[in-house]
C-alpha cells in the first residue's frame, strides 16, 4: 500500500514524536529512580505504628506504641521512640541523683512504654542481633533465621505508597507483608527484610501484631538507643532461653540490692517502704510475665 505524500510526512513525524517519547519517558524513569536512591541513601528514620495484643486471653487489651526504624548505608536500628524518651529522661534523673547525693532512687514510674527491646541489621549481609535487657542485665541475642517470602502480583496502595503483597511463616506465626519499590530499600520493622522494596506494613494472620508506615524523616545523625550504654552479654537464642526461664521464676533477684558504680540502688514505693515494694515488684512482674503470653515470636528458638 502505497501513502500518499501527506500522509506519508505525518507517519514519519508521528514515528519520530513516539520514538522521541520513549526516550524522554526513559529518561525521566531513570531520573525517578536515581532520586529515589539518592534521597533514601541518606540517613532515614521510618516511622511505624506497631499495634499488639500481648495478652490472648484479653483481646480488648490493644497496645499501640510509635516505633522508629533508622537507617543508614551500615544498616539499622528498630526501637521504641517512648521508650528511648523515657530512658534519656530516666538516665539524666539518675545521673542528677548520683552527683548530688551519691546514691540512686529508681522510682516505679521512671520508665515508659511496653517495647523494650530493639533489633539491629547489619547491610548488606543483613545479620540480625535483638537487643533486650532483662534485670539489670543487656543481652545481645543474634538470628540467623531466613525469611522465605512468597511474592504475589496482588498490588495495593498503602497510605501514599504503591505496595505489592508478600507471605511468609516467621517464628511461629504466618506474615502478611506490603512493600514498596518507591522506597529501594530492602528493610522492614522488628527482624523483617528480604523484599524488593521497604515494607510500609506487615500483619501476622492472628491480627494481634500489626505494623504500618505512618511516616519518613531525614536524620542528621544516628542515634544511640542503649542509653545505659550497658555491655550487653552475646547469647545464643537456647543460652538466652536459659536466662528467661531463671528471670521468669524470679524476677526481681538483680535489683533487690546492687552496686553499679559504687552506689547503692534503693528500690521504694510512694511510702517508702523498700520491703514492701520489691515484694509488690515481684508479683506485679511475676503477673506481667503471665498477661504476656501473646508476644511477636511464639517459637523464638526454633
């Protein structure tokens, strides 16, 4: 078929323009992606908010805590912003108490917030360490655990992220997980990584630990979450489960009456009475122990 010399002159134009526009949607597709590098290069803080059940046999009971995910091109740290506030608050007190009397009063209202561990990863191996104290102990707890994600084509819009479902059997529980190739990072709260992208959410099938993106910040500088700056003990996870079984049938055995520093620490109550108040110590730790039987991992050593 033969065009005529008009139509022949816009079939090449038209070629030309579609050509000329592939190269400039390239472009830009490959500016876009570059930005996204370079913008989450830089050190970032992900904000999420962690909803958890900790007790099964009360339901109703929905803890809600913000946690902060920050990252930097070494790796990242996930940890409870109301706990970190509240210990810088809680050291400061102390060292304040220290220098003027030279001995600590640990009041039972210092500390705030029910996360009080924090998971560190290490890029690009990704090994993963959970940091937790327990008494007036810090233990360095490594997983080497792997996360075998199944990726599906299902796509969702997760606050202003484009998403993309993943599942997965971690720890006992069976995962749901939303990441995003917008953020080209391959991280997510508490353990999880893996993905071809941030996960902005993630949710066990249960319902009773759910973790969502609410936010992104630029940081200027890393944080140091071990605010004690306590030397943490490097466990395994059957050694450290040695340590829980001894915590859990005594709870208050490490802080009844230490030294740290030369000083001795005086657990009290409103009245004053340091007895009395280990022994309200004890059983309100005992009963805590016994509400929180809904935690994040239910077979954390296998």
């Amino acid at each position: 078929m033969k065009l005529s010399p008009n139509k022949y002159f816009i079939f090449i134009t038209l070629s030309r323009f579609a050509g000329f526009y592939f190269i400039i949607m390239r472009y830009i597709t490959i500016v876009f992606v570059l930005f996204n590098v370079l913008m989450f290069g830089q050190n970032k803080r992900f904000i999420y908010e962690y909803r958890f059940i900790p007790d099964s046999t009360n339901l109703e009971d929905v803890k809600t805590e913000m946690m902060f995910l920050d990252t930097n091109s070494q790796g990242s740290k996930y940890y409870s912003y109301t706990v970190f506030n509240s210990d810088s608050l809680m050291k400061a007190d102390l060292e304040q108490q220290l220098k003027a009397t030279g001995s600590i009063n640990v009041k039972s209202d210092m500390r705030k917030g029910d996360v009080r561990y924090s998971v560190t990863k290490t890029y690009p191996d990704y090994k993963i360490n959970l940091h937790r104290k327990l008494s007036m102990d810090a233990y360095n707890i490594s997983d080497d655990r792997k996360i075998n994600w199944k990726i599906s084509s299902e796509k969702e819009k997760i606050g202003s992220w484009n998403a993309q479902k993943a599942e997965a059997d971690f720890a006992g529980r069976h995962w749901t997980a939303w990441f995003s190739t917008e953020i080209p990072i391959q991280d997510g709260p508490y353990k999880f990584h893996g993905l071809p992208g941030l996960i902005v959410k993630i949710e066990d099938k249960t319902g009773s630990h759910k973790m969502e993106l609410r936010g992104v910040r630029t940081i200027s500088s890393e944080l140091d979450i071990n605010v004690f700056e306590a030397k943490e003990i490097a466990v395994s996870t059957k050694q450290f489960q040695k340590v829980m079984t001894e915590y859990e049938r005594d709870p208050t055995k490490g802080i009844r009456q230490m030294q740290m520093g030369g000083a001795t620490i005086i657990m009290t109550g409103k009245d004053g009475d340091s007895a009395k108040f280990a022994k309200e110590q004890e059983e309100r730790l005992k009963n805590q122990i016994r509400k929180n039987n809904n935690g994040i991992e239910l077979n954390i050593l296998k």
